[in-house]
C-alpha cells in the first residue's frame, strides 16, 4: 500500500480523494430519487390551482394548498441545491466540504419533501373525504411514517452499529 493510501472506514482502503470521489457518487443515487419525488408532486400542485373546483375549496383548505406548493418548491429547490455546489465548486479540491454540504441540503430537502407529501395528503384526502378529521389523522400518521422510516429508524440502526463496533474493538 503506499504512502497516500489509509483506511477509512471498514473494508475500505482508499484515498480521501476517492473516498470523496465515491461519496458523491453515491449522494447522486440518492438525490436522484428524492428530486423525482419532489419534482412530480411540485408539477402536479402547480396545475390544482387550474382547475375548476379549486375555487371552490373553503379558505383554509386554499391556503393549505398555497402551503403545500411552497414546501414542494422548497423541497425540489433544496434537493437541486446538490448539483449548483458541484457545479461552482468543481475544480477547486473541496469536495469534502461539497459532501458535507450536501448531505445536509439533502436532508433539508428530504425534511420538505416530507412535508410537501404530508400537507398535499391532507388536501387532498380533506377534499376527496370531506372528513377533516380522518384527513389529520390519516396525514399525520404519514408524516410519523416518514419520520419513522426516514430519521428515526437509520438513527437507531447507526446507533446500534456503532456499540457494536465499540464492543469489537473493545475486545481487540
């Protein structure tokens, strides 16, 4: 191995340049997902207000509708943040601080995301229902969902890894 080369994590031997290199590679992957996600709802809220029954949505739920396409531009503008950084800080060797930025964009992006999906579920379940409070319920038990699958559960298992791994170099 020569003299550039550490490990840097389990299973890893590469330099900080191709950790860095790999990071972002993956980053992409994921964002990817996210924008489409963030992209389609934002494209399907935008043409609601076109229609002909949105004039008739009592205010609250007009205004829910105004919230929702603000955290789904929000969301789609944050997930595309990633690229923009990339895209002016290409050249200048700092892609570490281009992964952390972006890693914290796309969890911003993907805290929106979530929000847009939920508040656009309550729209739409409070028109098509017309039973606000299965509409809250329903809705918040999807937001708990996100926030289950998205923040606590990756939480718990990084957690859990990292005893272990104490544990195994504890023995060592």
């Amino acid at each position: 191995m020569s003299d550039d080369r550490h490990r840097t994590g389990p299973g890893r031997d590469e330099t900080p340049e191709e950790r860095a290199d790999r990071l972002w590679s993956e980053m992409l992957q994921e964002v990817r997902v996210c924008q489409t996600g963030a992209q389609i709802l934002f494209g399907f809220l935008l043409a609601v207000v076109f229609t002909p029954r949105f004039p008739t949505l009592p205010e609250f739920d007009r205004d829910l509708y105004v919230a929702t396409v603000v955290l789904g531009a929000g969301a789609t503008g944050t997930l595309i943040a990633p690229v923009a950084f990339h895209r002016f800080l290409s050249g200048h060797g700092m892609k570490p601080e281009l992964i952390r930025v972006a890693g914290r964009l796309i969890a911003a992006g993907m805290v929106l995301l979530a929000l847009a999906i939920t508040s656009a579920l309550l729209l739409l379940l409070r028109t098509a229902t017309g039973n606000s409070p299965a509409a809250w319920i329903i809705s918040g038990a999807a937001l708990l969902w996100f926030t289950l699958c998205w923040l606590i559960w990756p939480s718990a298992v990084l957690r859990r890894n990292g005893r272990r791994r104490e544990r195994r170099r504890d023995r060592r």
